[in-house]
C-alpha cells in the first residue's frame, strides 16, 4: 500500500509568493513609494493566500490516495487501474490532484477512486468544506446568483452548471437515510425550560412544475394536483414551541414537494410532536390551521405517541385570519363590498368572533337570520360562509384561546409557505421537477431551522466509505511517502 505522508513544506511556492508580496509592499512604504490602495492590496493578498492553500490542500488531499494491488469498499472487491489527474473544486479554488482509480472485479459494479471515498469528494468534485459553502449559498441563491457570489468574493469559482447538480447530489445522499438523520437531530435537541405550548401547523403553496410533473387544472379530484395548470402544491409544515405569555421560542420547519395526502410531511410533522412530548408530556399541544380538509384530516390524526395514562391538553384551532376574511365574504353578500354598513356590520361581528365567549355562535345566528332574508342569489354565497363556520365551530372559541395565551393565527406555516417555497422556487422562469425541487426544500429547512451544523455532519459522512487493503495486496504494498 502506498499512502502519501509527506510533511507540509513551508518553503512552498506559494509560501514563497506571499513573502515576496508582503516584503515588496513594505519597501514601497519605506522608500517613500505610492503603494497599492487598500482595495488592491487586500485583493492581491487574498489571490497569494487561495493559491498557497490549493497547494496545500491538493497536498493534503493527495494523503488519502491508495496504492494498493486490491482494496474492498463495503464488501465488495476492487483492483488497481491506472492513475488519472482531477481537478477538485475546494474553499480555496481548483486543485489538482493525480490519483489510483480501481475497477470492480465484479463487472456489474462501478470503479471506484479511493480518494474521494476518504476524504468524503462531494458529487465527485467538492471537496467537503467547498460543499458546504455551495450548498449553503444555494439554499438561499440560484446557482446563477450563487456563482456571482462566489466571484465577488474571490475564492473557489464554480459554475452555475456545477452549482446547479451539488443540491440534487446532496438530497440523493438524505433522502436515503432521512427518517435516520432526522431522529438524530431531533436526539440532539433539547426543549427551554420556559416552553409551555407545543404548536403543529401544516399548509400548503402552489409551485411550478416542469412538464411531465405538471397538473392540468381539476384534471383529478385530489387537492394535491388541482390548481393552475402548471403547478401543484408543496406542503409547509411547521412545529413551534411558545412561552406561557405566547412568545415563539423556536420553530423547526419541514418543505415536501408534491405528494398526495402529503404523507411524508405528515410523518415529520408527528415524529417531531413525539420527540418533544417524550422530553416534556406536559406540554399543551394547538393544532393550527386554515380551513381546508385535507390539513385538519392530517392534523387530527397525528399521534402524539404517549401512552393513554397521560392526559395532554389540546387545542384545535382554525386559523383566527382565514375566518376573519370568511366572515368578510358573508357581510360583502349580504351589503356589498362599499356598504359603510356591511364594513360596520364585519367589524362588529369579527370582535364578537374573537372576545366573546360564544363569538362562534353570535356569527352563525346572525348570518342564518339573513339567509332567510336575502335574494336567492345572495342565499347562496351566504349559506357557503355559513356552512364554513357551522364546519370549524368547535375550532373558533378564540376568546378561550387567547385567554389561555394559546396562537390563534397561523402566521408561522404561512411565513413558511413564503420563505421556504415562494422565495426561493417561484422566481420569474422557474419550473422544478420533483427531486430538484426537493433538494433545494431539504437545504432551506435544515437552515431555517437552525440545523444545518448537525446536518451537515450527517451529509459530509454520507459521502465517506472506509477503504480496506485486500489481502493480495498486502505483501508487496509497502507504506511510503508521497507528495
């Protein structure tokens, strides 16, 4: 076996060109010389310290090389071939390296390139750090925007190309082993001492979709593929802790790409609520969501996971907004949108819907009582409002809430909606397919969650194998070094 121990030389070439740079800029001061501007000379300095480190790190990287007759990868048995230079892209630019590939004696599986099984080469190219700063900025940039970044700031350069497969390579790895890594996340968290109310929300936004992917507009039954042609709907998912006054400690957000009855966010959504009532059970737990079916079908059959010994206040709440403007619709029937009586009218009964005790049930008997004194044609859009409120009445007792300090807006999964998905995948042009769409929700919900450190532990060692010497290498494969 031949593995590269080689020291680090500091007499190296770049080490060299910075001692000649910093020795020149000081003699031009001394001589009494105009020296570089501030600008330039930080510019120059920062070009002299990226080329000293891609010396070093193709240095370092060329360490894990093996020269071995056989190695085995997983159990599976490989043989030397022939040494071929790549080009790595690291934090600090383009390094070269030259490295052993081996072939598969079973000829069904792929050669491998021990290198970048060590160290943990991301997609084959990114070295691990330059993987998390790309990923990092794409999570919040286009790869366009992303490779502007990156020359702006004068370190690595890859293209938009390159940026635009690192996501797609990195949510492969995740999607694999996400119920395992996710468990391991949640393993790692703790819940403030000062939290009293464990809050779920679910919801979902319309998103562009590639052809192939796309729904033709009420061409199925199902909410998941209905709405404008072109798009369907990513589900947002949110699990928020709040204090007793009602102030939002921390919130883990989850995006899904289309999927019916968004079974996957439901998992996620309910795995979280059981991690955090394993820590504390005396948690009360609010159920948060608009008025559409399929969230309160997912939501109200979340299992909290405690063994039925354990009484767990809940609450389920309809969003106090979404029946606010729904109580607007009815008044702008039954007066019309400019009536000075019909806004008099929505003001007083939006108060009475959320302060009084029995809010819920003063709007219902008012908005029954113009049903049966209004046109036929106001009757119906009426008797619509009607029915929504007579549907979530047992969700609307927003003054029982809000004494209890418990959200009755679902602010939180809508930001969601607008910071998860809007932001970043509804730009001018944009058309995602299912996995590069869902690549780009795994990155923004671990950052947004504040879990992309831990995250990315898991990811970089996604990336890793263990490389074993075969037992006919080992007699003539002495160690020796190699820079």
């Amino acid at each position: 076996m031949q593995v590269s121990h080689g020291e680090r030389n500091l007499k190296s070439p770049g080490m060299a060109r910075i001692a000649a740079f910093v020795r020149q800029q000081q003699e031009k001061w001394q001589e009494g010389e105009a020296p570089l501007g501030l600008e330039t000379y930080e510019q120059e300095l920062n070009e002299h310290l990226m080329a000293l480190g891609q010396e070093l790190i193709a240095e370092e990287l060329s360490r894990y090389d093996v020269d071995a007759k056989e190695i085995e990868v997983e159990g599976r048995r490989y043989v030397r071939g022939q040494q071929s230079t790549m080009t790595y892209q690291s934090a600090a630019g383009p390094v070269v390296v030259e490295r052993y590939l081996y072939s598969a004696v079973e000829s069904e599986s792929k050669g491998v390139c021990p290198l970048e099984l060590r160290c943990g080469i991301v997609n084959g190219l990114f070295t691990p750090r330059a993987a998390r700063q790309s990923a990092f900025a794409l999570a919040h940039l286009t790869p366009r925007d992303a490779e502007e970044l990156f020359a702006e700031i004068g370190n690595m350069r890859p293209s938009r190309s390159t940026l635009d497969r690192l996501p797609k390579a990195i949510s492969q790895q995740w999607e694999v082993q996400r119920e395992e890594w996710e468990r391991a996340l949640r393993c790692t968290e703790t819940v403030a001492p000062e939290a009293v109310t464990l809050v779920v929300s679910q919801d979902g936004v319309m998103a562009p979709m590639k052809d192939g992917e796309r729904s033709k507009k009420r061409s199925n039954p199902e909410k998941w593929a209905t709405g404008p042609a072109g798009y369907r709907e990513v589900g947002c998912g949110t699990v928020s802790l709040h204090d007793a006054e009602g102030k939002r400690l921390q919130t883990i957000r989850y995006g899904r790409m289309p999927e019916k009855r968004k079974a996957t966010l439901h998992t996620q959504l309910e795995a979280e609520l059981q991690s955090t009532l394993a820590l504390c059970p005396d948690l009360t737990v609010v159920k948060l969501a608009d008025g559409a079916k399929d969230n309160w079908t997912s939501l109200e059959s979340m299992d909290l996971g405690l063994s039925p010994n354990i009484q767990v206040n809940q609450f389920l709440i309809v969003d106090f907004f979404h029946a606010a403007e729904h109580l607007k619709r009815a008044c702008d029937a039954i007066w019309g949108k400019a009536s000075i009586k019909g806004k008099a009218e929505f003001e007083r009964l939006r108060i009475l819907l959320k302060e009084h005790a029995d809010g819920v049930g003063k709007v219902i008997r008012s908005l029954r009582y113009r049903v049966g004194r209004t046109t036929k044609q106001k009757k119906q859009r009426i008797q619509i409002e009607l029915t929504y409120f007579r549907n979530q009445r047992h969700r609307m007792h927003y003054a029982d809430y809000l004494q209890r300090n418990l959200p009755i807006a679902s602010g939180v999964v809508e930001a969601a909606c607008k910071t998860l998905v809007t932001q970043r995948m509804k730009c001018s042009g944009m058309a995602w397919s299912h996995s590069g769409g869902q690549a780009i929700l795994t990155l923004r919900s671990l950052v947004q969650s504040r879990r992309w450190q831990s995250a990315w532990d898991f990811i970089k060692q996604g990336f890793q194998k263990s490389v074993t010497i075969g037992q006919s290498g080992l007699a003539d494969c002495p160690v020796s070094t190699r820079v």
